[in-house]
C-alpha cells in the first residue's frame, strides 16, 4: 500500500463503484428476470409436444385394442380387422435372444473392466471404444448383421436382428456393469482377501452379488433401449405378417410394423399403428420405470441415452 | 472510528452481553444483529441471536463444530438462505437498514459485504486478473482504466501483488492454497465492500499461509469491519478485537477478545478457552 | 468390437467406392436403374447436416434452459419429477416420435409455423416453397424434440457437478442468478454442455426411422435442398427406405457406402464429444498446495 495515496483512491473508488453498481443493479435485475423467463418457457415448449405425444399414442392406441389386434396376424393390406400378433411374439424373440447374446458379453467385460483391468492403456482403451459405440447410429449395426449375418445365412432372419441388436446392447451393458462394480466397496473385497480366497471366487460370489441389481438394472436398460430400435431391423429381420416359423427365417417386430402400418394410406392400418406404439411405448415405459425404482432403491442413477 | 453509540441506541436490548460491552468505548455500531433465528429443514441450527458489531473491528465466532458460528455468518449476507431447506428470520441491521425487510434486494446486500469462503473457491477458468475483476464486471463496471485500478489495488489491499504482478494473465488455480485464498480476498476486497466476512479462511492453509491471512485482517480492519469464523481460539486471540462464543445454536457470551479469554463470565466458555472441549 | 463393425462396413462399402472413388461422395445423382447406374451422396450429406443443424439450433438452447430450470432455479419438489419425467421420454422409442411427427405434429408445423413463415417471408429464398410438412424443417423441429430429453439430462448431470462453492464465489459477488450462471457456471461446464450437444447431435445425425417418415424421401439432385421447406433426405433415411429394394450389388454396396459415410461423421462426433466431457471432468478444481 502507497501509504496516504493508496488510501484516498480507495475511497474514491469506493463511492464511484457503488455509484454505478447501483445504477447497474436495475438492469441486471431485468436480465435475470428475463432468462428466468427463458428458462420457463423452454420447460413448457419441451412439455407441450412431449405431452401431446402421450395423449395421441394413448388416445388413438386403445381404439385399436381387442384380442384380435393382441394376437391376430395382420390382414390383407387395405382390409380392416387383422392384428399385430406376430410382431409381437417377433418382438419378444428377437429382443430375447439379444439379450441372451449380449448381456452375458457385455457383464463379462464390465467385470474385466472394473476387476481386473485396472487403467492400463488397453483398458482404457476398451473403454473409450465403447463409450462411441454407445453413440454409433443403429442403422450401422443394421448394416453390420446384414453384412456379417445375412449375407452369410443367405435369408434375413432372427439371427442376424438379434445380433444387430446385441451389438446396440453390450456397450451399454459393460459400462453398466463396470460402474456398478466400482460401488461396490473395496472393504467387502479385501474381507474376502483376508480370507484367502481366490480373485475370480471373490469377484463371482462377493463382489458381483452385491452388485447384482444394479447389473440387472443395466440389462434392464439396454433392453428398453432395443426393443424400441426399428432401423436395425429393416436391414436384418426384414419383417412379415407370419408368425414365427424359425431362427433363419425372417420374423416381424413391433417398432417394424409401426413404420409399415404408418405409411399405408388406410384408417384402419393407421388406428393399428398407433394400438402397437401404444403397446410398444408402455412396454418400454414399464421398463424405464422399473428400472429407475429399482436404482432409487439402491442409490444410483442411471443414463437412458449413452 | 470516532463515532460514538449513543447510549439510547442499544439500550433497548438489555441483556446481560450487551450490558457488559457497554461499560467500554464504543466505536459506531455496523451491524446489529436481532433475535436471529435460523433452520435447516426442520433442525434449528442458530437460537435466537443478538449482537452488535462494531465499525473497523474484528469480531471473531468461534466455538465447537456444529455450534452454529458458519450459519451465523452466512446469515449476515443473506447467503444462508441459498442452501436448498435453509431458512433464516430475525432482523440484521445494516446502517439502519434491516437487510431482512421484505423490499431489499438479497443481491444488493451482497455487494455491500464481501465475503471469503473455507476453501479458496476462485473461478478456475479464469486468470488471476479475471478473477478479481469478475464481481466489478458481474456487476456493470465496463472502463477498462477503472477496472485496472482497482484489481491493482485490491491485489495490493490482499497483499498479492507483489506474487503475482507479472503474472496477472495466469490461471489462478495456478496458485498456491494461501495464494488462492489471498486472490479470494483481493476479489471480494474488489467490490469495495463495506464488511467482510471471513468462514474459516484459514482451515484449509498451512500455518504460514494462515499468518499471512492472520496480518490481513489486522491491516484490513482500517478500513472496513470484518467478521471472522474461526475453530482456532488462538486464532481468535491472535486477530479479533471481539469474541462472540457460540454452543449449540446459542450465544453463550460476547465480549472483548481479551476478557473473553481471560475472564469469561460463563463457565461454558472457559472450559472452551481453556481447550477442555470443542 | 469397434474394429469389426468398421470392417464389416468397409468391406461392404468397397464396391461403390472402387466403382465411383471420391466421385461418389461429391455427385448429386442417384440412379438404380440397371445399366445405368450411377450413386452420389452429396444430397443426403447435405440433408442430413441441414436436418441436423436445425435440431441443434432449436433443442440446444431449450435444453440449457430445462437444465437451469431444474438445476438452478426449481425447488427440489418441482425438479424432482420433472427430470424424472425427462428421462423417461429419452427413453421413448423414436419410432413414437415418429409416428405421432406424421400424423399430429407435421400439420401443427405446417399451419402454425410454415404457413406464415412462407406468407410473411417468402421474399427471404429460405422460406420460399409452399409448405406441405413433409419436409427438412419439419425433420429438423421433429429431431430437436427428440434430443432435447438426451441433451437437457446430460447438462443437468453437468451442471450438478459443479461445485456448490463456485456458485457462492459468484453470489458473495453480487451476482443475480444469471450473472452467476455467466461467470461461475458456465466457464466450468462449458467444455461438458459443448459435449452433451454433439451427443445430441450424434443421435440427431444417425436417426433414422423417424427422419425417414417425415422428410419427404426426395431422391437425386432434387434431395438438394433449396428452402428449408423442400423435401430432403438424410443418409440414414435413404438407407432405410432402399435397402430392401437394392436393384444391384452395386446399389446395395452404395447404401452401405452411404452407411460408412455416417459411421464416419458420428464417429468424429462421438470422439469430439467424449473428448470434451473428460476434459471438463479433468477442470475440477483442487489447484497445488
């Protein structure tokens, strides 16, 4: 401090900055004012169509509900009546049989990852890798069953929209998984260090149990997420008004008979089209609600979207 | 520092602290603080509160963990209430202006009272000039001259300047913990506040970091009040003028530094001063 | 993994690439006739960044605003269900978007905004196209509500990381609550908003049922859009509505080609994005002692 000087421009300054805060105090005020506003509205813009979504899919989706739509096979283009049995058992096979393949890859190499890998290059590696897979368009990895899959077999078919699909799912699962695993408190494995029991015995029976529903709420996301994947589909089980005649042979799906039903220009195919998105969105809703109760419960929170 | 309180000014509170202050000297009351009362949720975490402090003074809180001394002080700047659940009532007057009235403007109250936090919190993104520039241009002041001026001066006011005069462009989370701390000051001495309150500044710095933040407040009381949370009794000895004693939510007695330490009134207090618990 | 889906698309992508060469990402036609084939991508590159640039123009800021609504300024009874709320419509099916984009929301667009934009404005080459609602616009709007669930719950997360005491910095300053927004908030989370936008428009790039029911599936130099309100295609639109119909190996080999093309721009995307985010995680202040 210059002694004297220093002193004096201080209260000069002080008066002056006062002078003008206050002056300025309005102004700022209006702002805030202003995008607090901003904020608001951006709120009601997102819940207006979001809430008009719910409204029509539920409106127009339970004219469409009788036992016929639940478990008939669609009718003759044009022709009323008929219903979305098979895309339905289609979409149970398919997304079934993905998570038969995928969730068991997709543990296992969360389990790697969190356990035994530690932060090494290759790891981290691993890691990254999946953390873009998770944002890849799922037409590519319709494309890649097609390629891998169909062209091989020679027939779209369960297979090759299983394994699409599967593809979609083990990034989601492992990431799951492995951020499950490092909850799990390092103290319950050391007990069982203490104890003289071997590593892969620890991470099986001690670790992984206590993990156990945060990994099912994983799995659990992964399958909200695919049962509602369409363009996957197109490429690899193609879709038909058949009910399931066998793994090689093409079945149908729901999110795939929307898109066909919506783009026929008759009432009645359209009344369907919204009865199966009905269907298809209370499917996936009753998942994501399960599955964030169920991770409430455990004290974590989970990421629908990566 | 040559205002005198009038006698008739306090002498509506007649309670057994106030009447002890009032037998000394008195420089112009600050702040005066009127059965404040404060909650988290439901929990009462401060009871009932009455103080005066003083102009150009130290005044240091202290007292256990828990006791109440932080909600306290974020109550002085209306920061308590930010805290999601939080609430506080009561009145804090501020030159005779309660800062609690339904018609003032929280934010105004800010920029009157300055105020520095446990851990050194500058803006991470910014550089040392920046950040003590930040509150002058949150706050409208756009000439560059004046902006310089005063980030020079409250650098020195921090004692700073001379660290870091070559490095103003630098990040100042390139700093050390007390250095960060110091840049913490400079920025709220800034904003030419009237009253600083410091939460205990120094409980994340090393002892000789904490000296030099100690030598701050001596030289930094010349020209404005400053309010200081403190765990550390000796700290309290070392730099306040005042000693307010605070156990479970209570003020237990307030009083000269100096008689606090050496003849309390209260024997809660004197097992605290003399390291029996706490 | 990554590895095999980057081969099995490179390798099914060769054909139209040693066929065409570079040719093929810079021509504008696309002909599926047998004998007279001849594949450019250009028009659904440009459709899908001009669809895409829309839904980024609209949902990014209406997602920063939800954010600061829920993180800044509700109370913890209304953000609660409220975010509750916007995870679950991430987790919609796009197809749903989709599907209620044709039936309902293509005429709200239509009438509500197009309609007067093109009486208003049509001096403005934009808007100079008697709207029909099937169009690049209406994808664009279609596609910021579908990403604004995604994009606004990752910027909460964000701006729930940071520090409480950043927040105090600024306030102690005087600050109202946008001046703390603007000086403590969103320097630190910059980086990891800016990388839960290109996630958003990662999805927004590679969406592709909903963009194909609602674009208008122009084909050739005509999917070259000339106003926000002609008909467009996107890369993942075109392949959706070809690939079961490929006349020719090489027909089939260019959608692929196309398929490449987006693994490529959202691979960038995605890497850019991760990129981002850690390094806003890596910002987090301790500084040296």
């Amino acid at each position: 401090m210059s002694g004297n000087n220093g002193k004096s421009a201080a209260r000069f300054h002080r008066r002056e900055v006062q002078q003008i805060m206050v002056k300025n105090a309005r102004k700022a005020k209006i702002i805030d004012k202003i995008v607090s506003i901003f904020a608001i509205m951006c709120v009601i813009l997102a819940v207006i169509p979001l809430t008009s979504i719910l409204i029509e899919v539920i409106k127009n989706g339970i004219a469409a509900f009788n036992w016929d739509f639940l478990t008939g096979r669609p009718s003759a283009i044009g022709r009323a009546g008929g219903g979305v049995g098979p895309a339905i058992q289609g979409t149970l096979i398919v997304v079934g049989l993905a998570t038969m393949i995928g969730a068991p890859i997709g543990i296992l190499t969360g389990i790697y990852l969190s356990e035994f890998a530690g932060g090494g290059p290759f790891p981290n590696g691993v890691r990254f890798f999946n953390e873009v897979m998770t944002g890849l368009p799922s037409v590519v990895m319709g494309i890649v069953g097609y390629i891998l899959i169909v062209i091989n077999i020679g027939s779209f078919s369960v297979w090759a929209g299983a394994f699409s699909l599967s593809i979609i799912m083990i990034p989601i699962v492992s990431r799951v998984t492995e951020e499950t695993l490092k909850i799990v408190p390092n103290s319950i494995r050391e007990a069982g260090f203490a104890l003289g029991i071997a590593k892969w015995k620890i991470t099986l029976f001690i670790t992984f149990k206590s993990a156990i529903s945060g990994i099912l709420t994983g799995v659990v996301l992964a399958i909200a997420r695919i049962a509602g994947e369409t363009a996957p589909l197109i490429m690899t089980i193609l879709g038909t008004s058949l009910f399931f005649t066998g793994f090689n042979n093409p079945v149908d799906a729901l999110p795939l008979r929307i898109w066909r039903l919506s783009s026929q220009p008759y009432e009645s195919a359209q009344t369907q089209a919204w009865g199966a998105a009905l269907l298809l969105i209370l499917m996936v809703l009753a998942l994501s609600v399960a599955l964030r109760l169920l991770a409430q419960r455990r004290g974590f929170s989970v990421r629908a979207e990566i | 520092m040559e205002d005198i309180l009038s006698a008739k000014e306090i002498s509506s509170d007649t309670s057994e602290t106030t009447r002890r202050i009032r037998e000394e000297p008195r420089r112009r009351s600050k702040v005066s603080i009127k059965g404040v009362n404060a909650w988290f949720g439901s929990k009462q975490a401060l009871k009932n509160i009455n103080l005066e402090i003083e102009e150009n003074t130290a005044t240091a809180f202290m007292g256990p963990s828990g006791c109440g001394k932080t909600t306290l002080i974020r109550c002085l700047n209306r920061m308590h209430e930010m805290t999601p659940g939080a609430k506080a009532k009561g009145q804090v007057i501020l030159d005779g202006i309660d800062i609690y009235d339904k018609s003032i403007d929280p934010v105004i109250i800010k920029r009157r009272i300055g105020m520095v936090f446990q851990k050194p919190n500058p803006f991470p993104t910014m550089s040392i000039f920046d950040n003590v520039a930040a509150g002058l241009k949150l706050n409208g002041i756009k000439d560059k001259k004046l902006i310089r001026e005063i980030v020079e001066e409250s650098l020195e006011g921090a004692g700073l300047w001379e660290e870091v005069k070559n490095e103003l462009d630098k990040p100042g989370m390139g700093l050390s913990g007390g250095q960060q701390q110091r840049l913490c000051i400079a920025r709220a001495l800034a904003m030419q506040p009237e009253i600083l309150l410091m939460d205990e500044p120094t409980s994340a710095l090393d002892p000789l970091a904490s000296s030099k933040i100690e030598e701050l407040v001596h030289k930094l009381k010349k020209d404005l009040t400053i309010i200081i949370v403190t765990h550390n009794m000796q700290q309290a000895a070392r730099v306040a003028d005042r000693a307010a004693f605070m156990y479970l939510g209570e003020m237990i007695e307030y009083g000269f530094t100096k008689q606090i330490f050496q003849n309390p009134e209260q024997e809660l207090t004197e097992r605290f001063v003399s390291g029996k618990f706490g | 993994m990554l590895i095999l889906v980057a081969f099995a698309v490179g390798e099914g992508a060769l054909p139209i690439f040693s066929a065409e060469g570079f040719q093929f990402v810079i021509r504008t036609d696309w002909n599926a006739v047998y004998g007279r084939e001849s594949f450019g991508a250009l028009p659904y590159i440009i459709g899908t960044l001009l669809s895409s640039a829309i839904a980024m123009a609209i949902g990014v800021p209406i997602s920063l605003g939800i954010a600061i609504f829920v993180t800044e300024m509700a109370s913890h009874r209304i953000s609660t269900p409220l975010s509750f709320v916007v995870e679950l419509l991430a987790a919609v099916p796009s197809i749903i978007y989709g599907l209620w984009a044709l039936f309902v929301f293509r005429f709200w667009v239509r009438d509500l905004i197009e309609r007067p934009l093109y009486e208003h404005l049509n001096w403005i080459p934009f808007f100079d196209k008697t709207p029909f609602g099937l169009d690049i616009f209406t994808a664009g709007i279609v596609l910021s509500i579908m990403i604004i669930p995604i994009i606004s719950s990752i910027t909460r997360e964000i701006l729930l990381v940071v520090p409480n005491s950043q927040r105090e910095a600024a306030y102690s300053l005087g600050a109202t609550r946008w001046g703390t927004l603007k000086t403590a908030i969103f320097p630190y989370a910059k980086s990891g908003i800016l990388g839960a936008s290109f996630l958003g428009l990662g999805r927004a790039i590679g969406e592709t049922i909903l963009v194909t029911m609602i674009i208008g599936n122009a084909i050739g130099p005509a999917a070259i859009p000339t106003t926000l309100f002609s008909q467009g295609q996107s890369l993942a639109s075109l392949i959706a509505n070809e690939f079961n119909e490929a006349a020719s190996d090489l027909h089939l080999s260019a959608l692929i080609g196309l398929g490449a093309i987006l693994l490529l721009l959202s691979m960038i995307i995605n890497i850019g994005a991760r990129f981002m985010v850690s390094r806003m995680v890596k910002v987090v202040p301790g500084g040296r002692e």
